[in-house]
C-alpha cells in the first residue's frame, strides 16, 4: 500500500476503506508518512469530503493511535459532555455535581486552557488546596464514591490527531466537518465514556459562527458517536454573546455556586438543565430527558446539588468553605465599572472581544506558556435585550492594575446599542 495512491484515490473523489485509512493515520503517528503527504491528503478531504463511513473509521484510527482510558471499574453508565467551546461557559462546573447529585457518575478528564479564560481544570483549581493530580485507581474510587471526580488530561491520547491538529493549523485545513468531528469525537471515545452529550455552540464567540456548519458539525458528531456504539445526543445553543455574567476563573467559580443554588443567570441555568437532562436520560437514571430535568429541578430545590458539589472539592483536597464564603476565592483589588455612553436597548455583544478583553486581563493565555491570573475577568450587568440609560453599567472589569484603558476600549466597542426595541437572542436552535 502506498499513501500517493491513497492521496490520489480521495483527491478524485473515491472513498477510502478502513485499511487505508489506518495505513494512513498510523503511518503519519509513527512518522513513517511525512507532513507533505498527509497535507496533501487534508487537503483532498476538505475539498471531496468524507461518508459516514470514512468518517467513523478516521476517528477509530486516531482513538487506535494511542492510550484508551478504562473506567470500567466505574459503577453504571458513564456519560461525557463536551462543548465546542466559547465565552464564560461555565457549563461543567454546574454539570457534573448536578448530574451527579442524581446518581449518574460523571468521570470527567478536562484540559487546560488556551484562549479566553482557563480551562476547567484551571478554573477549578482558583479553589484553595483542589487539586487534579490523581491516579486511575484514585480517581475511580472517587468516582464510584461521590458520583464525580475531574481530573487533568494525562496519557498518549489521540496522538494522530495531535499530529493532525497541529498539520491542519498551518495548511488551512482546520475548517473542514470530518476533520473537526473526527478530532472532537477521537478524544471523547479515547476518554472512555458509555454516552456523550455534545454542546455545539454558534454566533460571534463560537467555534462555528455559522449556525448551518454548527447544525452540520453537530449531526456528523452525532453519527459518529452512534455508529461506533457511543449514544450520543447533540444540542445547538447560541454564543453571540457571553454564557451567564462571568468571564474569568475564580468570578465563573463563584457563578456556578450561585448557579448550584438556583440563583444563577437563567441562560446558563437553563442550558445546564438541558444538558444535564440529556445526561441523566442516557445514564439510565430516568426515563425521559422531561423527567430528568424535574430530578435536577429537585436536586437545586433540596439544596443536594451545592452538597455534591461541596463533596467534591472536599474529596480533592479543596477548601469547601468556599461555597458557603466564596469570598475566599481569588479576588482583583480593582474594580472598573464600563458606562453606556447613549440609552437604548443592548442590540448586541461581540462575545469574541468581551474573550479577547478578559485573556487581555490576564484570564487566559495567550500562549501554552503563559500563566493564568485566577482572580480577573469580566462581569457583564447588562445583556442584549436589556435596556439602559446614559452612564448605566454595562459590565465590570475584575483588574489587578488600575492601567486597563485598551481592555476599557475593547469592552465598550463589543456592546451595541440600539433606539429600537431588542429582544433577548434564543438560547437554543433546533437541529
């Protein structure tokens, strides 16, 4: 077998069998087949696409190319939620103890974060002593104990599509479907899990700004997780501006507490609950998606879930004082208040610039090196639909310097508004 032939096969259209396929990706993991040659194969894939067949065999091989985690000393059924990213999605701090509080077991590996804020891990780690660092055998006692347990992505998962990743982001070949939901869907099999519930987001913060490639990203994920034995569900919501009020570690931290205790912002709430029903009805714990959500209704109401989630920093070496004095979480010395310069209703937020202005503060990085400040961010006070008045706050800057005038600059410019009446954007879109 030889890749030229491979390349020229799928470069004129024809459809690749599971053999060449894994001649290709193990190949290119062992560096046996050069960067040229798999560009050129990218390449023929973003411009002749892949079947659904090709498509599940990709993500095989690339879950093939490396370490598989096993949590089959977990007790029930596993599911895994991942989102395809975006701005102030707090969404996992909220989840797993939700979902847990019910009974599902959430074995959650996340990763650090490169962008706007931190990752989940660095965002749970803005709690005093948590820490990540724990074995297999730790972590499934944990698991089967509590219900949940998060910890850093460690092994050789997916080495290809590392290889791949880092190929495509310089031959532009990024945005092509099968690659992207081979890449996703590659790391969340590796990760182990019985069901996936995918949250596929669109608008200007989004990955996939476009809601019909959102739409189609999340149905070829879809397919692939069903026809390799994952169920998996997708939900398409909206990020044309930020998830919830806060952009920033330790302020998303404090969020997801009051979230916990049903005084969180009704959007993040909101898509929680639909994720976490979706989690619930394919953990076996209820027999619809409707009932589930009334379990997790009931679970915020008792105050069960702020417990779990009290158990769970508790179990890794966190102080769970915070939950009931979140004031103990890192906090900026400065406080900037952005007015509304003209009155009106918000028309819109740019949730890519509010991201760009917190990373800018020191929330995220901008390089894998760059250290995270836990304490900063953004607080939006005003959403789109809201109405204000000249020198009304529109949000507030958590700074560590009083110098922030180009991220002042930047969070102005990222709100419109408008003389006409504006309604609040819809939260989720129909697949």
């Amino acid at each position: 077998m030889r890749m030229v032939d491979i390349i020229e096969k799928k470069r004129d259209g024809g459809e690749l069998n599971p053999e060449e396929i894994e001649f290709a990706i193990s190949g290119y993991t062992r560096g046996d087949i050069p960067d040229y040659q798999m560009a050129a194969l990218t390449m023929a894939i973003f411009f002749r696409d892949m079947s659904p067949a090709e498509r599940a065999e990709l993500t095989m091989a690339m879950v093939r190319s490396g370490d598989q985690i096993d949590l089959s000393g977990i007790e029930g059924i596993k599911v895994d939620k991942h989102s395809t990213g975006g701005v102030g999605d707090t969404t996992t701090l909220v989840l797993a103890p939700l979902v847990a509080s019910v009974g599902v077991p959430v074995a959650k590996m996340s990763g650090r974060g490169l962008g706007h804020t931190g990752g989940t891990i660095d965002k749970l780690e803005s709690i005093p002593g948590f820490h990540v660092e724990i074995d297999n055998s730790t972590f499934n006692d944990l698991v089967n104990r509590n219900k949940v347990a998060v910890v850093g992505q460690s092994g050789n998962l997916t080495p290809a599509d590392k290889k791949l990743y880092a190929l495509r982001d310089v031959t532009a070949t990024v945005n092509s479907i099968p690659l992207i939901a081979s890449s996703i869907m590659s790391k969340k099999i590796a990760s182990g899990a019985n069901a996936i519930v995918l949250d596929v987001k669109t608008g200007s913060g989004a990955f996939m700004k476009d809601i019909e490639a959102a739409r189609e990203l999340a149905r070829a994920m879809m397919e692939i997780g069903n026809s390799v034995g994952r169920r998996t569900v997708a939900i398409l919501s909206d990020m044309s501006q930020p998830l919830g009020y806060a952009v920033g570690n330790a302020l998303e931290v404090k969020e997801a507490i009051n979230t916990l205790r049903g005084q969180g912002p009704k959007d993040l709430e909101e898509l929680c609950l639909v994720l976490g029903s979706e989690m619930v009805y394919l953990g076996g714990k209820a027999d619809s998606p409707k009932a589930a959500r009334a379990m997790l209704l009931e679970s915020i109401r008792s105050g069960r879930a702020l417990e779990t989630f009290r158990t769970f920093i508790c179990a890794q070496g966190g102080d769970p004082s915070v939950v009931e004095h979140p004031d103990q979480l890192p906090t900026a010395p400065y406080q900037i208040e952005i007015k509304a310069q003209e009155c009106g209703d918000v028309s819109s937020i740019q949730a890519d610039a509010i991201g760009t202005a917190a990373m800018l503060l020191g929330a995220g990085r901008a390089t894998k090196d760059s250290v995270i400040d836990l304490a900063v961010g953004i607080v939006l006070v005003r959403k789109v639909g809201d109405s204000v008045e000249r020198g009304d706050t529109l949000a507030v800057l958590h700074s560590n310097t009083k110098q922030a005038e180009e991220v002042v600059r930047r969070v102005q410019a990222a709100y419109a508004i408008s003389s006409q009446k504006v309604s609040a954007p819809s939260l989720l879109y129909k697949l």
